[in-house]
C-alpha cells in the first residue's frame, strides 16, 4: 500500500501539534502521565491567580490550579481546582492560602499542612482556603506607621514654615520701618543742623563754665558737709543726754518707791490698805449672808400699807393764828 505524500505531512502535522501541545503543558507543569488527584477551594478573590499557576509545598510545586470558576449563585465566590499529585495525602486541616510569587505579583496556591496525617482528604474534597498577606502588602503594613510618622514629621515641618514665613514678613515690615524711621530722622537732622550746632556749642561753654567753677562748688560742699556732720552730732548728743536723765529720774522713782516714799510707796511697803480691804470685804459677806436670812430688819413691805401707823397731824398755819377775829375785839375793849 503506497502512502500519499499528503497523508504524510498531515500525520506529521498532528504529530507536531500533539508533541508541541504537551511540551507546552509540560513546561507549566502539567504532567499527563502522572497520577493525580484534584481538590477544590473558594475564595472571594482571587487577586489575578490563574490557571496553571503553581501550587506548592514547603517551596516544592506539587500540582498547577486546574480551573477557575465563578459560582454566581454562591454568593459570587470563586471556585478553584486543584490538580495535585496523587502521592501527596492531605489533611483536613490543610490550608490553602493564596500568596504573591516575587516582585512581580505573580500568585499562587500554597498548601499549608500539619506535621502528622489524621483525617485525610478524599479526591474531589474541598480544602480550607485563605488569602495570605503577599511581600508588598507586608511591607506596606510594616513601613505604614512609618510612612504616618513622615506625614507627622512633614505637616509639622510645613507648620514651622508657615510660621517662618510669617515671621519674614514681621522682619521685613520691621526693617522698612526702621529705615523710615531713620530717613525721617536724618531729615529732621539736615533740616535742624544750625539749632543741633549751636546747642552743642552751648553745652561746650556750660561745660567750660562748670569746669571753672568746680573749685568753689568743691569748697561749698566741704562747708556744707562738715555743717551736716556737726548737725547731727549735736542732734545726738541731745538724744542721747534728754534718754539719760530719763533714765536717772525713772531710776530716782523706782528707788522711792522701793524705799516706802510717796503714795505708791507706801501702799507697796505698807499693808494696812490691804488688811483693811479685807476686813471690808469680810464685813460685807457678814452683812449680806444676815440680809438674805434675815430680810426683816432692812426692808419693810406691805401691799396695803401698815394699820399701826400714826396719822400725821395737820399742818398749822402761823398766818391763819395772827388774824384776829373783829368780833372779839369790841368785847375786850369793854371788858378793859
């Protein structure tokens, strides 16, 4: 049987096709000779993973993410299947989180396992899944209180420019006053220079003239000092004798009165006013001790007066007794 040229390129044409097919799967690590067995886990995002990508263990790639689906009515999360080599057993607490591959963000399935197989994992079992902080993420989080403290540091520094800036206007302000000012002044200065000369003139002869007379103002001073001096030696000398004598007639009293003189001296030195203080004293306690035993004899009372009492007799008029009777008077005569 003669085989045609045609048939020939188009079986090498499968051929090629079919070897390139798993090669190119081969390279991304897709062994189609090799058991294995597929896992299931679902995520709520899968940051860029795709099919293909690796799944490792411990750094070893053990199998590649088979599919990707998007499971709409399961709270739009993501299913991921896993084709993992059939040797290796999982647990059920196996974790599958999902991490970044290097700088340039490539992810993958890393398979985190306990050291010891309790409960192993069917073919077709759903493993745990969680997303895992990747290296730019870490740095992110690590340098963030950094990069917080720098905003701190930037915002205060912007405040102390502010505040600079403020100050540069005060300095600058301050600087065109001053140089007002001084124009100012040295205009007044220009335009009063002949009256400024001749009150530094004046104030030269003034000098001159005190200059001169320092002589006799010295002499005067000398005077008048040694007339203060004598003042107020003579002032104190008059203190000091006006408090001696003082002193000697407080001293003069003192003694009289220590030696019985005068009447404050004898009532110090004699004590007859002190016994006759007490006789009355005594006297007086004896007189109210009988008067509140005795109320009687000193007070008389009575509410409707005493029965016993004389009546006062009435009060004679000597004038009624020297006026004659007319009457009586004829008789007498006759009588006579």
């Amino acid at each position: 049987m003669q085989i045609s040229k045609e048939f020939k390129i188009g079986l090498f044409s499968i051929i090629a096709i079919a070897l390139l097919y798993i090669g190119f799967n081969f390279l991304k690590g897709i062994d189609f000779f090799s058991n294995t067995h597929k896992y299931y886990a679902m995520y709520r995002n899968i940051d860029g993973l795709e099919v293909s990508n690796s799944v490792i263990i411990n750094g070893l790639v053990v199998g590649r993410v088979g599919s990707i689906s998007f499971l709409q009515d399961r709270e739009n999360q993501i299913l991921v299947e896993l084709d993992i080599d059939g040797n290796i057993v999982l647990d059920d607490s196996t974790k599958a989180f999902l991490i970044s591959e290097g700088f340039l963000g490539g992810k993958a399935i890393e398979l985190r396992m306990p050291e010891r197989i309790t409960n192993p994992l069917n073919d077709g079992d759903t493993i745990r899944s969680e997303i895992a902080m990747g290296l730019i993420e870490s740095l992110t989080e690590q340098t963030q209180p950094v990069a917080d403290n720098v905003g701190i540091l930037i915002r205060k520094f912007n405040n102390i420019m502010d505040s600079l800036m403020v100050t540069e206007q005060l300095i600058r302000r301050t600087i065109i006053t001053m140089n007002s000012t001084l124009e100012a002044t040295n205009d007044i200065v220009e335009g009063n220079q002949t009256p400024i000369s001749n009150s530094i003139s004046n104030m030269e002869s003034l000098t001159e003239k005190l200059n001169q007379s320092a002589g006799s103002l010295n002499a005067v001073l000398t005077k008048t000092g040694v007339f203060v001096d004598s003042l107020n030696q003579l002032e104190m000398s008059t203190a000091i004798n006006n408090l001696t004598r003082m002193s000697e007639n407080l001293n003069a009293v003192l003694l009289g009165m220590q030696e019985g003189e005068g009447t404050m001296g004898k009532i110090l030195k004699d004590d007859s006013l002190y016994n006759n203080l007490t006789r009355t004293a005594e006297d007086l306690d004896k007189l109210l001790v009988d008067l509140r035993e005795n109320p009687k004899r000193y007070v008389h009372f009575s509410v409707f007066g005493r029965k016993d009492r004389p009546e006062k007799e009435p009060v004679k008029d000597p004038e009624k007794e020297l006026v004659k009777d007319p009457e009586k008077e004829p008789e007498k005569e006759e009588r006579e």
